[in-house]
C-alpha cells in the first residue's frame, strides 16, 4: 500500500530556520576563531574582527528572536 499522506506545512524548513542555523554557526566558529587567535598569539586585528564578527551575529539572532514574539 502507498503512503499517501501529505506533511503538515509547519514542518518545513524556512528561510528564517535557515538564517537562524546560519547566525549560531558563524557565532560560534568567529568564537572559535577568537579562541585559537589567543592560544596563537596572533594580532590584535585578529580578535577585534572575531569579536565583532561574534557581536553582530550574536545581535542578529537577539533581534529576530523579539521580533518572533510579535
């Protein structure tokens, strides 16, 4: 017998679900980034982008999470 059944629209994946996932993988590698820069000794240029990197796309996903609950 054939499955016929349709998959209710709320599961699909969205562009905002895609954005999001995006957002929380750049935080954390921009995280990642800062904390290899620190046991490298690398320049200071290096942390001020990974940080600013971090911030904005930490600020991102504040924004939209309060535009959500609209």
């Amino acid at each position: 017998m054939q499955n016929t059944t349709t998959p209710d629209p709320a599961d699909r994946i969205g562009p905002g679900d895609i954005a999001r996932a995006l957002l929380w993988i750049v935080v954390v590698a921009s995280a990642l980034a800062n904390m290899a820069a620190s046991f490298g000794g690398a320049d200071t240029w290096v942390h001020l982008v990974c940080g600013a990197v971090t911030v904005l796309c930490a600020g991102a996903l504040v924004v939209r999470n309060l535009r959500g609950r609209r």
